[in-house]
C-alpha cells in the first residue's frame, strides 16, 4: 500500500489532468455563507439568514452553499472553527527553565490533551456523513487541518533560554516537542492524502480546487514537520497498534 507520502508526490499528475493545461486557483479563506432566502408570497415570513460566530478556517469555498452540505458535515465544519478557535496559551513572561517547566504543566499540557480529546470526539460526525466521496473528503480536509494546526502549536512552545544558550540541550529539546507533535502532523498528512486522492480520482469536479488545497496542506505539512515516507508507514503502523487511536479518523473515512 502506498505511504501518504507516495501519494502526494505523484498527485500533481493526477490533478493536472483533472484540470486540464489550467493551473488551480489557490485556495481562499472560507468566508460565511448566508442561508439561502426562501422565495415567499403573500404574507409567507422569509427564512432566517444563518449568522455564524465562529471564525472561518483557511480552506477554499465550497462548491455549493455549506447548508446544502449534509447536516452532520455542517456540525463537523462548525466544531473544527470551535476547536481551532482555541489557540495555545499564552508563554510565561520569564524564560527560565523552572517557570516553562510550570507552564509546561499547566496550561499548556491541558491544552495539547484537550485538542486531542475535542478532535476524536469530532470523529462521531464522520460516522453519520455517509459515503458520499466529496463529503467524506471535505470531512478529512477539516480534519486535516485541525492535526496540522495542533501540530503547529505544540511547534511553537518557548525554549527556555538556558537551553537556548546551549546546542546541546536545545537538540534534545526540539527533538522532545517533535516527538509530541508527530502523532498529530502525521494524522494532517493522511487526512489532506485521502482528500487529495478521493477528489483528484473524480477527475473534472467543482471540487477540484479542494483536492489542489489538500495536495498542497499534505506537502507542506511533510516538509515542515519533516515527514518522510519511512515515517508515514511508522506512523500507519502506530496507529494501528496503539488500539485505533491513531486511525479512527483515516478508518471511518475508508
């Protein structure tokens, strides 16, 4: 079985011939969409518009309006702008490695391991969206984003300054905060991968433009979190030993 890492190196081809010589638009911000303004007559009262007070995730506009998507993908869309909505906590105003240590601690450990928890919860929506291809793809592109954007942040802890001022020490430390963020850079990579390929093997599609999103999200998340192909078959392998954990999403959506 080919590595998520396989299959986003040999999707440009595919997409190419997808879209023709015309290379994809890149991919917009999503920007709410009102709900559709029932046509009336008479004395017939308009349907509400939908006024979101979520803040939109960076992914391309869908190809039809987000309500005529099913219900339970709607759910998902709105839990994914909650979830990342949650950014992590703030540093402490001291660099010392005793005042990190704290914050370490608490908040910043409650926050990884209630991004965690919020994102396998989400994975119930999967279960009742179907087996529509361009649903269930649309599904693993927010999915993909939020294990990339918990990936991110777990990148972006301070580094206390003694071990800033020591090769040594800040060696060990960055290669600590990899190893907590792999497990979710590595489920960013399969889920942008089974978007990628699912849309792309639709060939012409008004979704065409997500499968050039989730291309581009899935090689820039192996190249930033340096992700190599050896590593995307560790990873299938750890997901399935550690009891589904890893996999439940990339399962659900198959």
């Amino acid at each position: 079985m080919r590595t998520a890492i396989t299959i986003l190196t040999s999707l440009p081809l595919v997409l190419s011939s997808a879209c023709g010589s015309a290379s994809p638009e890149p991919a917009e911000p999503a920007q709410p969409t009102p709900a559709p303004t029932a046509t009336t007559s008479g004395d017939e009262e308009p349907e509400p518009m939908v006024l979101r007070t979520t803040t939109p995730v960076p992914v391309p506009q869908p190809a039809v309006a987000r309500e005529q998507l099913a219900e339970p993908l709607q759910d998902l869309w709105t839990r994914t702008e909650e979830i990342v909505a949650g950014r992590p906590p703030e540093p402490p105003t001291e660099g010392t490695t005793e005042a990190l240590s704290a914050w370490a601690e608490d908040p910043f450990m409650p926050w990884v391991d209630g991004r965690r928890t919020a994102i396998e919860e989400a994975e119930s929506f999967v279960e009742a969206i179907g087996d529509d291809p361009v649903q269930r793809s649309v599904a693993a592109a927010l999915f993909g984003y939020m294990y990339e954007d918990t990936a991110a942040g777990i990148r972006g802890a301070p580094v206390p300054e003694e071990i800033a001022s020591d090769p040594e020490l800040l060696e060990i430390y960055v290669q600590t905060l990899d190893e907590a963020l792999h497990p979710f850079a590595q489920r960013a990579l399969e889920s942008y991968a089974y978007c990628a390929t699912t849309l792309a093997n639709l060939g012409e599609s008004p979704w065409i433009t997500w499968a050039s999103y989730c291309l581009e999200r899935g090689q820039d998340v192996g190249t930033v979190f340096e992700l190599g192909g050896a590593d995307a078959e560790a990873g299938d392998d750890a997901a399935t030993e550690e009891g589904g954990e890893a996999s439940a999403t990339s399962r659900s959506l198959r």
